[in-house]
C-alpha cells in the first residue's frame, strides 16, 4: 500500500467508525470498498490485515444497513466474502428486497460455502455436504428451507445461489451437494405451472456445464424432465443451452432440437396442404402444446414465434449446430411466416386461420423473421425456394405497409441472399437469378430513396453502399444501375434536410464515384458555367454543414480515396491533401480532426512506405528511407502544411486528437532520425522561435502562427520533442490522478474537516 494511503487510513477509519461524523456519499464508499478489494485480491488477506487492522473496524462499521445505500451494502458484502466474514447475518441478508443486496448476499455465501467445504490436506477425506462445518451446515440448511418455500422471491434467490455455486465450485464436495438438494428441484418440475422457471433453468445449465457433474446421467435425465414439463416459452432458452452443451446425448439433442423446432413445423402445416418438407417435427406430443400456445393469445402467439425464430438464428451460428439442418424445411417455414404477417398466405387449416388474424402486420414477428432469413442466406438451397425468398423479399421492400425497421431488415436480407448467389466457374459476376433479382430490386429502391421518412432513406443509401462495395467493377451491376435514377437521387441527397441521410449520401456518392458510377451535378446544365466536380461538392460539405455526421462521411471518404488512388485525387495529390487539411484543421468535431490526421498518415506512408511493426526482440533496426527521398517527402509535408496541422492536434483538448498526432509523429521522427547522420544533428538549425510557438500551443495559444517550415527544422524539432514520454502520458486516462486512492481518501477526510485548508484534491 501506497505510504501516503497508510498515513490517511487510520484517520479515516475513525472518522467513519465515529457515529456523530456525517458518512460520506455513497459514490466514495463504493470506490474505497472497491480499492480495498483489489488490494486483498492482489497479496493474502491475512497479510493485509495484519498491516492494517483498521480495516477490519471499517468493514463491520460498513456492514450496518440502515445507514447505507443497497449498492453500497452490496460492495461491502463481496469485500467481506474475501474475508469470509459475518457468517451469521445471510438469512437477513438474503431476503432484502434489493436486488444489489440480494446478488451480493448470494455471492457471499457461495465464497463461504466454498472455503469451508474445500478439501483438507491430502491424506484425509474430503468434506460431504452433509456433515461438513457448522457454517456450511447452516448455508445448506437455509437453501433447503428456500427450496421449498412458497414465496418466488426466497425461491429464485436459492436457485440463483446454486447456479453460482454450481458454476465456480468444482471441488469433490459439489456431487454430494447435488445429490442432497436435487431431489428438491425436481419437487418443482412437479408444480403447475414451474415456478421460477428462468432461475431453474440457469441452475440446471449450470449444473451441466460441471466438469464434476456432467459425468453422471442424473443431469442430464433432469434436462429432459425439464424440456416435458416447462411450457413451449420456457422450454426454448433451456433447449438452446443444451444443444451448447459439448457432451450432451444424442437422445437429450434431437429432443431439444425438436422443441426449438417444432413452432415453425406448426406454423408451416397451417399454410401447407399435404406432408411438408423433411426435417421438422411430424406430429409429436408438443405438437398439441404448441399449438394450443398459438391459438391462446395474440401475445403468447407472437412471442412464441419471435423466441423460436430468434433461438434458432443463434443456433445456425454455432459449431453445435444439428446436423444435418434442415435448410429446406426452414426456408419455406421463414417465407410462411413471413407471408402470414402481411397477409398473403393462403391458410390450410383453423390454426391457419387464426395466423392470418393474428400476424398480419405483426412487425416484431416481421423483424424477427427476416433476421432469421438474413441468417440463413450462409447456406445454400434449392433454386426454387431461392425464388421464393427473392420474392417474398421484394414484396416487404415494395409494400406500403412496412415499417422503417422492416425495411431495413429486409434491405440486409436482401444483401445477404445476393452475397450467397452462386457463382460463375471463372467469372466473379452475379449469376443469372441474382441479376434476375437485382432488376427488379433497384426500382423498389429507387422508389425508397424518395421516401417521405428520412429512416427509409437512410436504409436505401447504407442498402446501395454495400452493393456498390462487392459489385461496383462487375458488369451486371453497373449496367442495372447506370440504367436507374438511383445515382442522381443519390447525390441529390447530399442536401438532404435530415444529417443522418446526408451522412449516408456522403458514404454512398464516394463509394459508387470509386468505382465510376456517380451522377452528373443535379440540375440543367447551362452553356459555359462549369460545373460543381463531386470531390469540390464534398468540400463544400466538410466546410460548411452545420452537422457532425456528413462532415465526418466526408474525411472518411477523402481518406478512401486517397489511400485507393481516385481519378481527382491522382491529379493532384498534394492539393487534394492541403485542402483538406485545411477545412479540417478548422472544424469543431474532434471526429473530423482526428480523421483528418489518418488521411494525413495514408499520404505519409504513400511517401515514406509504411510504419513498421515495432518489435523488442528485432535484431535490426528499423528500415530507413533513402536520403533523396526522404527530403522530397518532407518538402511535400511542408507544401501541403501537414506539421502545422500535425503540431496543433498534438496539443488538442481531445485527447484521442492528440494521440493520433503523438503517433504519426513518431512515426516521421522514427524514419528522420535513422538516416540522419552525426554532423547534420550538430548543423542542425536554430529552431528555437518554433518551439516557443510550440509551447505557447501547448498553453492554450492557439493564435501565434507557426510560420514556414523548412524540412530540416521539422527535422530538428522533432529530434528535440519528447514525443514517447508524451505518448506514455497520454496513454494514462485523463483522471487518473483524481482516480487515485490517495486522492480518495483526501476527499472524504476533506468533508469532515480533517485535512488542512489546502489538502484536499478538490477536483
């Protein structure tokens, strides 16, 4: 401990063990609880409290709760628990209504529980949960009692401390455990309805995942009890954790496979006449159960259908994914569902009949359902369903009704189908079906682009974006799109009133202007007025938008272009990058400056080559530019005024400002100083009226010029700067000395009136 924080403790442990002294707030009790967890976490308890007894006075002083808060109550349990301390106080404790109070009382008891039950040394048996010590006794005793308790509260508590027993304590004691209290579980799957059904399923995941546990068959016939008796709401989160499991059964897999499933197989046999595709569910006893939850509410049906679609979009992602997966069968289920909810679907049965009243216009089923379509565009199938897909999608993007939140799942959807089409043995272009969909996609979106609603138009720019990122050079593309007023309406949205789609104009004009495919300036044009390029229309949008955002889109497709050779940028490189470090030099957005000084970095390494991987074990040094081209490079710097720009965002208030500068600094310092010889250091020249201007930067005086720059005073300034210290400076948080522990305790002793007049880090 700090010998600052040893001479200021003992004074605070008096101040706040006295009880006419005012308690300190409760922010500062968390922090200094927090700051004595961390130092027992570092070194032994013993160790900490032998050096420092009053910690003991101010923990039991803490531990009164009527005089603090639940959060800070909760901070002092978990520091008790690394004392193992105030055993006797958890059944009060564990019944507090806070929820802070309650999950710091469970965590206490479980480090209790775990340091009385572990094992002895080798040579004697270890511990069973039923004749271990007097405090573990009572601890099991209480998660008894709660186990058959009838309020929920004191019941999901219990659960709640099983499952973080069962999840951190993996000592021999754990099975006997289990075996003592696992019979009152199962009293529970006997209920109707299963009480606490999330904290039971938690426990029994918990309790799966054991590496102490998982051997024995009871868990795991425990899990299928579980599957049968919890209701097709329940069931789905547990049925997703089993089929996480690394070594769960095969029997226990398909049976939950078969749960997550079986929604989907009901809502497709409601829409399809005759035996459905292979793979889901034909008829099973949770068919009746499933079916009798869609029929029961408009709420439990549209619930249902979201947590099974959303369950098995996370299951397709996973490496326990079943196989095989039935990619057919849920494509058409996804396309049902998704025809019920806007109304298209032709119903086969009384359940379907009650789909059509229940979905149509359902945008939570909507969303869910096209996330899950999105997802399943990874693997392939059948062109025919493939259609289905590329149909159903552009009646979501078409229709009148759907919602901006819909619209824009659809247009990712949509994106995805188009990235999985097949291709072309030899040829990167988009097969005969995706074109067949591009067509027919792009008037849907130009149509979007006109929206009324500003999210719409935003989803359509991010949309067209993409699809000029992956098929701008493909042939097809181009084609479909030149054809279309998309690219007009698109760099007519640069003025568009709402930021947002400003921003999105911005990104979508640069993109489609790298690959050629950018309209001509809106308007008509007239005899010998030249008209505005994009690259001076973008200019005129860092330089003038009153937003954030579009200025932001903008140095980030300045810094795409620079760094991908564009047409207007390859003319003139150098007049290109003074421009624009010129307006970003200006702005108020720390964003944009800091942009500004990656464009700044791609130009450098463009010039230089790029930095090299700084490594502490290289043999060699790193590898300097050639003499000649150095000088070239660092008079292009100073034409295009980078160091003015660089040096005043090295003292920018935006700390991440002023990172970016430290470190593209270092970088020309790095390849400056390795060529430079001993005789050009000792001829270098007097910059001392540049540092002054530096320093008077450094203060806050941003007015005095830095003036004209040769290479070989930048050269010698940046030989002269401290830039690593600078750069380790900055790397601290900028509160870290209020942050401190000293600074802490200052504070608090400060508020009584302990410290002198001029003590306290008042910041």
């Amino acid at each position: 401990m700090d010998p600052e924080c040893s001479r200021l403790l003992p004074a605070l442990c008096a101040v706040l063990a006295d009880p006419r002294q005012p308690v300190a707030d409760d922010t500062c009790l968390e922090k200094l609880l927090d700051w004595f967890k961390t130092i027992t976490e570092a070194g032994s308890s013993l160790l900490v409290l032998q050096e420092n007894p009053c910690l003991v006075e101010l923990l039991f002083h803490v531990l009164k709760p009527q005089d603090l808060s639940p959060r800070v109550l909760s901070f002092s349990l978990r520091l008790a628990g690394m004392f193992a301390a105030q055993e006797d106080c958890f059944q009060y404790l564990q019944g507090d209504s806070s929820l802070f109070v309650a999950s710091a009382a469970g965590q206490l008891l479980v480090h209790i529980l775990d340091l009385a039950m572990r094992a002895p040394p080798r040579g004697h048996p270890g511990p069973q949960a039923c004749d271990g010590p007097a405090c573990a006794q009572k601890i099991v005793c209480h998660l008894e009692d709660s186990l058959r308790a009838a309020a929920a509260p004191q019941l999901t508590q219990a659960l709640n401390v099983l499952t973080t027993t069962f999840g951190h304590c993996h000592g021999l004691w754990t099975p006997g455990l289990w075996g003592r209290l696992s019979p009152l579980v199962g009293h529970l799957l006997e209920k109707d309805p299963v009480p606490a059904s999330h904290a039971l399923v938690d426990l029994l995941l918990s309790v799966a995942r054991s590496p102490v546990l998982s051997s024995e068959s009871g868990p795991w016939e425990t899990l299928a009890l579980t599957l049968s008796r919890l209701s097709p709401m329940q069931a789905g989160p547990l049925a997703l954790g089993i089929l996480k499991l690394q070594d769960c059964p095969q029997a226990l897999r398909t049976q939950a496979s078969g749960v997550l499933l079986q929604p989907l197989a009901c809502v497709l046999k409601a829409a399809v006449q005759g035996p459905g595709r292979p793979g889901l569910p034909d008829g099973a006893a949770g068919d009746s159960v499933t079916v009798d939850t869609l029929f029961s509410s408009k709420s439990a049906c549209v619930g249902l259908l979201c947590c099974a679609l959303a369950h098995l979009e996370l299951l397709q992602l996973l490496p326990q994914c079943p196989s095989p997966w039935p990619q057919e069968a849920l494509l058409e289920a996804v396309v049902t569902v998704l025809r019920f909810c806007n109304g298209s679907a032709v119903p086969a049965s009384d359940l379907g009949g009650h789909l059509c009243a229940t979905l149509v216009g359902c945008v939570r089923v909507q969303r869910a359902a096209l996330d899950f379509l999105g997802t399943l565009s990874q693997r392939a199938g059948p062109q025919e369903l493939v259609t289905q897909v590329s149909a159903v999608l552009l009646e979501y993007l078409s229709g009148p009704d759907s919602s901006p939140t819909v619209l824009k799942k659809a247009f990712q959807a949509s994106l995805g189908w188009l990235l999985s089409s097949p291709k072309t043995p030899g040829c990167c272009d988009l097969d005969p079906h995706a074109q067949q969909f591009l067509r027919e996609l792009l008037p849907v979106l130009q149509k979007r682009l006109c929206s009324p609603c500003w999210e719409v138009r935003d989803s359509g720019l991010e949309f067209l974006t993409q699809m000029a990122r992956h098929w701008g050079g493909q042939a097809a593309f181009r084609q479909v799109l030149l054809a279309s007023e998309v690219p007009r309406l698109t760099r007519q949205l640069l003025q568009d009133p709402e930021s947002y789609v400003r921003a999105s104009a911005v990104t979508a004009t640069g993109q489609l202007s790298s690959w050629g495919l950018h309209a001509a300036p809106a308007g008509p044009e007239q005899p010998g007025v030249q008209q505005k390029s994009l690259l001076s229309e973008l200019l005129h949008v860092l330089a003038t938008d009153s937003e954030g955002f579009p200025r932001r889109a903008v140095m980030q497709v300045f810094t795409e272009w620079l760094r991908g050779g564009h047409a207007d940028v390859a003319e003139d490189p150098e007049q290109f990058v003074a421009g624009v470090l010129q307006a970003a030099s200006r702005d108020l957005d720390w964003e944009v400056r800091a942009q500004g000084l990656e464009l700044a970095l791609v130009f450098l390494e463009q010039l230089l080559g790029p930095p090299g991987v700084r490594c502490p074990y290289a043999v060699a040094l790193p590898k300097a530019a050639p003499p000649g081209t150095l000088a070239q490079a660092l008079q292009a710097l100073c034409r295009v005024q980078l160091f003015e720009f660089a040096f005043r965002a090295l003292f920018d208030c935006d700390r991440p400002v002023a990172q970016k500068s430290c470190d593209l600094l270092l970088f020309l310092k790095a390849k400056a100083t390795s060529c430079g010889t001993p005789q050009e250091e000792r001829d270098s020249p007097d910059v001392s009226s540049v540092e002054a201007t530096l320093q008077k930067w450094q203060a806050g005086e941003h007015g005095h010029p830095l003036g004209d720059l040769e290479p070989a005073a930048v050269v010698a300034v940046l030989r002269s700067m401290d830039l690593e210290g600078l750069q380790d400076t900055l790397a601290e948080s900028s509160d870290h000395v209020e942050r401190s522990p000293q600074s802490l305790l200052q504070d608090m002793l400060a508020t009584v009136g302990v410290l002198g007049e001029n003590e306290a880090d008042c910041y």
